[in-house]
C-alpha cells in the first residue's frame, strides 16, 4: 500500500504486510468460512460421522461435537476464527446446536456470494439477512411448543436429542433419565438452573451402563490418614479453609535454642498448638472435615484418633458443591468453627471406583448438588459421553428455564424457509433477493440432515416442503425410516433457545464477515528456521494455514 507524490512512492504498510480488497478479499473470507462449515457439516444429526483429532503432541479427540472439533483445530484463517467463535457463543449460550450454527453460517455465506455475482451490494444482503433474521425470530416464537409442568417424558426426549449421534446410543435411555434426575434435583424454586452444581465424573473401566447418579457428592480424593473410619454416618461435615497446621510467624522472627530440653520445649509447644486446632474441630461436633487446605502430619494423627474422617486440599469448586449439598458454611478460620456452621449427610464414605479411592457424601437433606459417574470401556468412550451429557444437562436446563421447545429433524428450518419466502415477497425490492437467499440457506439444515444418512437430499426436502405447505408444521426427517413424519410425536424435540440462538448468530457472523471488503494483514515476525512460510500475499491465509484448503475433509 503506497501513496505516489511527485514519482517517489511513500510507503505506509511495514514491509512485507499484504492487502487484498474489493471482491477478492470477500471471496477469500467467504471461501475460508465455508471451509470451516464444511468440516463439521458431515457430523450433523443422528447418522452424523465423528473427527479424529490429533494435536502437536499427538493426543487424540474423537468426538461428534461442533465445538469441540473446532476448538482443537489449529485454525489460522481470521474469517475462520470469526466461525469458530460463533460455535463457541451457541455452546456458551445453550450448550447444544453448535454444528447447525457454524452450517446455517456457512450456507448463508454461499448464498451471499451468488447474490454478489450478480452485483447485488453487500450492505444491501446485510440488511435483508438482519431483517430475516429478525423475522425468523418472530416465527420460530410462533411456532414453539410449550412444555406443561415438569413433564418428564419430555425433558427425557430433549435429553435423547441432544445426545443422539454423540456415540451414546446404547444406552441413552439410562443417560437420560439420569441426566434429567441431575437437573431436577439442582433446580431452584424458580426454575433456574445452575450447571455448576452437576458434577460430572469420568472414570474408565465398566460399561456405559455402570454409569450412576450420586445424590450428593462425589469427591475425588482418599481420608488423609489410613486409621480414620472409612465410613460415617449422620455425618456433621465442617468445611474448613484453612490449613490445619502450625502457623509459621508472620514477621521475621529468630529463635535461639542453645540446648536440647530448649528444642524438645519448642516442639512440645507446636504439637500442643496443633493438637489445639483439632481439639477446636472436635469440640464443635464435626465427624468429617473437608479442607481445602493441607492438613499436617501431627494433625492427621489426632483428627484420626478422635475418629474423624479428614480430606484435604479440595477444590474449591467442590467445596461450594458440598456447601450447598449438605447445608453447611465454608468456614475460613479456625476460631470461627462452631456448631452451627456444620453441614450434614446421611453417609460419608470412601469408595473405589474402578481402581480409584473417591470419597461419597450422600443422603443429604436437600441435595441441590448431585454428581454423575461416567463409565466407559475407554478413555475416549468415556470423553465423548462426558461431552454428550453435558450437552444435555445444559439443554434440560434451557428448557426448565423457558419451557419452550420445537421439533426437531429439520422440521422449524422448512417451517421457516417457507414462511421468510411469504415475508420476502411483501417486502419487495432488493432486499426481497437477500431475505429469500436466507430463506433457502436454512433449508441446508434437512438436506444435511438426509445427505449424511445417505438418502436423496432433493427426495427428501420435496417431501418436507409438500407437508409443509399443507401446515403440518412440526413434519420433519426421520433419518433412520427415510421419510417424513412428525417430530414432535416422534419425541425429536429440542430447547427453543438452541435455534433461536444458532439462526441470531449464524446471520451475524455472516454479516459481519459480508461487510469486509479490505483485508490488511502485517507482515509476521520472523519465523524460525524450518518454520512455517510467512503470508506471501496472504497466499498461506488461503490454505488456512496447515489445513491444506480443508477440501481432504
């Protein structure tokens, strides 16, 4: 980039930077972002496939979910970034529909390029894609199903949804049910729930089957002293956080001992000090501590003589967890322990769960925090279901929140595609281009939906959109029957908020990246020797990087 003045150039970028603009710049964003939704398109729905993921130091991921394939891709690209943050806003905000947000993305930025061949403005798409949008909005509001109560077959089917494809067929019935219990049991008063207070547990060994709910819980640690009973019961739990140890002076402090009664003395005295703190913990009634802090050696001896069981270093988000499950106050000085701060369960036990000492805090008076175990027969088996029912405590969650849900199986994107080509055509001018491109993109959804279970996706959307337009409005795919029925019978139902929020972020990243013309990229610092190639004219930023064009996916 530089000015001409009187024949001499002035140059204004560093040496080295490159800018490409007008049409090529957009191509080449347009270009980089459909990459990145065709990476993950082919994982969408029930017959969706799954990556394999390997990193620098050769850690392997194998997973099914949006968000996860795009966070362990090293992705160079800026405009592909601008898709990945799209799928981590869906699964920051719902938890679930991170694939169907990146797709509608991808897919509306395809059409966008068609509408600018045929020198359509960009701002002009923008406009119509935002006022799409909003309608969208409007309609998917309209066309919702409310939830009656706590209907429990209900939140078990969006449980079953969320996980479907996700490597937990086997035994999603058992998942779900537990996923639910999960939910309903942290709920609050007023419906809102907290994830944070879910625990999810892996560990390897068993079968998925022996995956369990724990009502109360779970944490993973041994009794810091073997003498201690492995059990209690009617436990009064003091949560402490602070370290059941001899203070050292704050201020610098020199003690001169000359002979050995002096040192026996000195000793004497730091045992009585912290046989001082147990006597404190042990007068307030507690038979268990948790401490997020060390407990000493001298400490653990006393504490196991008097019977109680001890855990140290916690983490302190267990600590919130027990504090909520058993009703008791971090306490953060020894001073402060009285009796009115313990917590109570009906049993604390140190179990072994395939081969490893967890301590059991169950029978809670009220557990508003619960722990699930996972089981697998594999590390990976065991992270794909980690991520498979936490994608499904956070949607059971989103539907005890709104109450509000849509069938599934590409049903509200036909819905929609059809009811934007009506609004399209009131709206007129040129507007009415863009508003219908988006109409058409949404349809990506269904034909996914039957290109990855290996039907004829032109089949399948004729038949969507013929039931459709008979107002059947939940009729959507059943992949595994190959034709068309209703979803919301079917029990193929997911949160609203996982659409409305995939279609709302999906329009803004593809706006967002339609309105750059000019991409100005510096030159990259030296890179090391056998490094990789710096931008040449941004060339490497068109292969994305080390991912070859993506177009080997």
């Amino acid at each position: 980039m530089s000015a001409q003045l009187g024949g001499q150039p002035i140059l204004i970028l560093k040496e080295g930077s490159s800018r490409t603009r007008g049409r090529d710049a957009q191509g080449m964003n347009i270009a980089a972002a459909k990459a990145v939704a065709s990476a993950v398109r082919t994982t969408l729905g029930p017959k969706g496939m799954d990556k394999m993921l390997v990193d620098t130091i050769g850690d392997v991921v194998i997973t099914n979910d949006g968000v996860t394939i795009l966070k362990e891709m090293d992705i160079e690209h800026p405009a592909a970034k601008m898709m990945v943050e799209v799928a981590k806003t869906q699964d920051d905000e719902v938890g679930d529909g991170t694939t169907t947000a990146v797709v509608i993305a991808g897919e509306l930025l395809k059409r966008a390029e068609e509408l600018l061949d045929q020198d359509v403005h960009p701002t002009v798409i923008a406009h119509g894609y935002r006022q799409a949008a909003e309608k969208a909005q409007a309609i998917l509001k309209d066309i919702a199903i409310t939830l009656k109560g706590k209907d429990q077959g209900m939140l078990c089917k969006i449980a079953e949804t969320a996980m479907t494809g996700k490597g937990s067929e086997a035994s999603k019935e058992k998942l779900c049910e537990l996923v639910v219990k999960a939910v309903t049991m942290v709920a609050d008063d007023d419906g809102t729930v907290d994830k944070d207070y879910i625990k999810v547990e892996k560990k390897v060994g068993g079968s998925v089957d022996d995956s369990e709910i724990v009502e109360g819980v779970l944490v993973d640690k041994e009794r810091v002293h073997p003498a201690m009973p492995k059990k209690v019961k009617d436990a009064k739990i003091l949560l402490l956080n602070a370290a059941v140890e001899f203070k050292k002076t704050e201020v610098d402090a020199e003690i001169n001992i000359t002979s050995p009664e002096q040192l026996q003395a000195f000793l004497d005295e730091e045992e009585r000090m912290i046989r001082n703190i147990v006597d404190k913990v042990v007068a307030s009634g507690a038979t268990v501590l948790f401490c997020q802090k060390g407990i000493d050696d001298i400490a653990q001896h006393y504490l196991a003589k008097a019977g109680v069981f001890a855990v140290r270093r916690v983490k302190k988000s267990d600590m919130e967890k027990l504090a909520r499950a058993t009703g008791g106050a971090l306490v953060s000085s020894i001073d402060a322990i009285t009796p009115d701060e313990l917590g109570f369960a009906g049993i604390v036990e140190e179990r072994k769960v395939s081969g490893e000492e967890m301590v059991f805090v169950e029978q809670c008076k009220n557990p508003k925090a619960v722990s699930i175990i996972v089981r697998g027969g594999t590390e990976h088996v065991v992270d794909e279901l980690e991520r498979a029912i936490e994608d499904a405590l956070r949607v059971v969650g989103v539907v005890f929140e709104d109450k509000k849900l849509v069938a599934g199986g590409g049903a509200p994107e036909i819905e929609l595609s059809l009811r934007l080509r009506e609004y399209a055509a009131s709206v007129g001018g040129r507007a009415q281009l863009a508003i219908e491109a988006f109409a058409n993109a949404l349809e990506i959804i269904p034909r996914t939906l039957a290109e990855n279970a290996g039907l004829d996706p032109i089949d399948m959307l004729v038949e969507l959109r013929a039931a459709h337009e008979k107002g059947k409005k939940t009729y959507g795919l059943n992949v595994f029957e190959g034709k068309t029925e209703d979803m919301a019978k079917a029990g193929v139902v997911e949160p609203l908020r996982v659409k409305t929020q995939a279609i709302a972020s999906a329009a803004e990243a593809a706006t967002m990246i339609l309105r750059i013309d000019d991409v100005i990229a510096s030159s990259k610092s030296a890179a090391p020797p056998g490094g990789a190639p710096g931008m040449e004219g941004m060339g490497g930023m068109g292969g994305m990087g080390g991912m070859g064009g993506m177009g080997d996916f």
